[in-house]
C-alpha cells in the first residue's frame, strides 16, 4: 500500500497522532530493522500520546485559569511557604480523599500564582479543575440560589467557606463531588498560612 493511502485512511480514523509520526517511525524502523509489531506498537503509542496531550489542552482551556504558572516557576527562598506542602498538594492526592486547599495570605505573597500553577499541575495528573475569581463565583452562587437551585453546579465548591476570597479553584475528582479551593483571604497578614 502507497503512503499517501495509509496516511490518507489514518486522516479518515482521525489518527492525528500515528499520521503525525508516520514517516519517522517508518524511517526509523527501515534504518533499525524493526519488527512489523514493534512499528504498530511505536504508532499506537504516538497516537496515545497525541490523544493524552490533546486533552489536557482541553482541559486547561476548560480550566479558564488566567496565567501560564508552574509550580517550578515559583521562588519559595524567604517565603516561608512550605514548598514540600505545595509540591505535595500539585500531585492531586487530596483530591482522592477529598479534601479542600484554602491559601491565606497578603496581597503579592503568591496565593494565585500557586493555586493556577497547583491547577495545572492536577490538569495533568487528569483531573477536572475550574478557575474563579470571587466575583464569577459569587454572581454563579446567587443566580443557582435566586434559581431555587442552590449548590446545584457541579462547580460549587462543598465544605468550604470563604469570607473575602480573590481566586478561587474547584477540582472535582473524577468520581465525586470533591474540591479543592485556593481562596486568599483580604487579611492584612504579610505571609501566606497553610493548612
């Protein structure tokens, strides 16, 4: 079978991945001598690959988070977050157990940088996570009340409070209605509390 053929089938299957390596896997298997398995195996797996990214760029967009922060980006040096905390919160293990992440603190002390850079890092252990800012939370809390429908969004964020909150991030497990919430409290305190 003529390559355009193959890669023509594989546009009609949507497999935008194995089309995508198609050429450098064949050359390579060609150079190296590759079994015909090993060649099936190295396009399933560009095509898994291409699947698993395509879906955290879905996700992060469904995320709505406002900046691009990693955790790596952060400087923990005289912070006196505990960076071993924050680290730990990014695998997303909380989640599974349902509990909540409230970050307090002043105003530049890194409470968004390190709820948007805790989201992404979730996002890409497949978790389902949503940015908000207080206003967006607050407006979607009162139309779901004013609806007769409190708490009805998958959204809400349950078992947590916050009095005066400027970012707020729900992660709902994949299973349950978990969350995790980062709100910052309006405290004049210089640095940031963790709990």
């Amino acid at each position: 079978m003529e390559r355009h053929a193959i890669l023509e089938m594989m546009g009609t299957l949507k497999l935008v991945g194995m089309r995508h390596a198609y050429d450098e896997v064949v050359a390579d298997a060609v150079k190296r001598q590759h079994s015909a398995q090993r060649v099936v195996g190295d396009l399933l797996k560009a095509e898994i690959d291409e699947k698993q990214a395509r879906s955290i760029r879905y996700q992060m967009t469904t995320a709505k988070l406002p900046l691009a922060k990693e955790l790596a980006d952060f400087d923990f040096a005289g912070t006196g977050i505990n960076e071993g905390l924050v680290r730990d919160l990014g695998t997303g293990a909380f989640l599974e157990a349902q509990r909540n992440v409230v970050l307090v603190g002043g105003t530049g002390t890194g409470k968004t940088h390190l709820a948007i850079a805790m989201g992404r890092a979730c996002v890409r252990g497949g978790a389902r996570v949503r940015f908000y800012n207080t206003v967006d939370l607050v407006n979607q809390l009162e139309a779901e009340a004013r609806a007769g429908a409190p708490g009805a969004s998958p959204t809400t964020c349950r078992g947590s409070t916050s009095s005066s909150s400027t970012s707020l991030a729900t992660c709902p497990s994949r299973s349950r209605a978990a969350s995790c919430s980062s709100t910052s409290s309006a405290s004049s305190t210089s640095r940031p509390r963790w709990w």
